[in-house]
C-alpha cells in the first residue's frame, strides 16, 4: 500500500491550510460537511493522526472516528429529520477511494429518495454553511 501524502485534501482542511463547513471537533477528529453531498447534510468524519484509510488506521484513532459518526448521525436526524443514515466508507482506489486520508461519510436520508452519485455536483456555499450551523447546533446540544 502507498505511504500516508501529507499533502493530500483532507491533510491540508485538518491543517487550516483550506477552508471547510465544520460541524465539529475535538482532539482526535474533524467532521465537515461534503461538498458534493450526495444527500442534504453529508458528512466527512475524519480522525486527525494521519492515516490513509482502514488498512493503516490505529484502532483507537479508528474506534474514536466511528463514536464521532454515530454523534453527528444522532445530531443529523434531530437537525433534518432525517428517516435514516448511510454510512460509507472507501479503501484505496480499487475500493472507490480518491481522498487519501481516512473518512466516513455520514448521509442522512429521506424515505424513498435516492442518493445522487458520488461527486456528482458542488453544493452552494450558502446552502451547506446553512446546514453546517444546524447540524453544529445539533451536534452540540448532544
Ligand atoms: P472518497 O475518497 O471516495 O470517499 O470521496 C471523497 C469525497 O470527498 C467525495 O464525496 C467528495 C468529497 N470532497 C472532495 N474534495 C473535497 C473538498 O475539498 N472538501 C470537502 N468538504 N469535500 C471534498
């Protein structure tokens, strides 16, 4: 498997060195809304350690990024209503992956409406910082 690219997407958002629509951190991780959701209130939950996917994740880091899932997936239903959450996770290319840092998407969804493919259209900036501060008020009323 290749080394961890410091200089990946997701490296330089966790850096500050790019913008993102945070919807929450602490020390281990970050989550941040997608910008080509796939359902309204998509998100990215990242750990912070670098790691480029699954197969190179610390357990810790790995189990502290999925209790952060089911957090904003909890905050997620209460701030959209959502009726249910799809979580996906991709390793390395033959797996669907093309950012090289570990993620899990967290998709909320409505009853019978189909998620749009993946990376199919860029969000408007007003509609997902919108939706990030909902969904950050959510996440921090627990
Ligand atoms: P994958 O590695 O297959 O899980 O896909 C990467 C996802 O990251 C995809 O849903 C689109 C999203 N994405 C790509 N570039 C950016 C970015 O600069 N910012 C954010 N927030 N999301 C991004």
């Amino acid at each position: 498997m290749p080394s961890y690219d410091q200089n990946n997407i997701f490296a330089k958002i966790l850096r500050g060195e790019l913008p993102c629509y945070k919807v929450y951190e602490d020390d281990k991780a970050l989550a941040f809304l997608d910008i080509m959701p796939r359902a309204p209130g998509h998100m990215l939950v990242l750990p912070k350690a670098p790691a480029r996917n699954i197969l190179d994740v610390g357990a810790a880091d790995l189990a502290h990024v999925m209790m952060v899932a089911q957090k904003v997936s909890k905050a997620a239903v209460k701030a959209f209503g959502a009726d249910g959450i799809t979580i996906q996770q991709f390793n390395e290319g033959a797996g669907g992956q093309v950012v090289f840092h570990l993620h899990i998407h967290v998709i909320p969804r409505k009853a019978g409406v189909p998620m749009k493919p993946p990376a199919a259209e860029k969000e408007k900036p007003d509609v997902l910082a919108e939706q990030a501060k909902k969904l950050a008020a959510a996440i921090a009323a627990g």
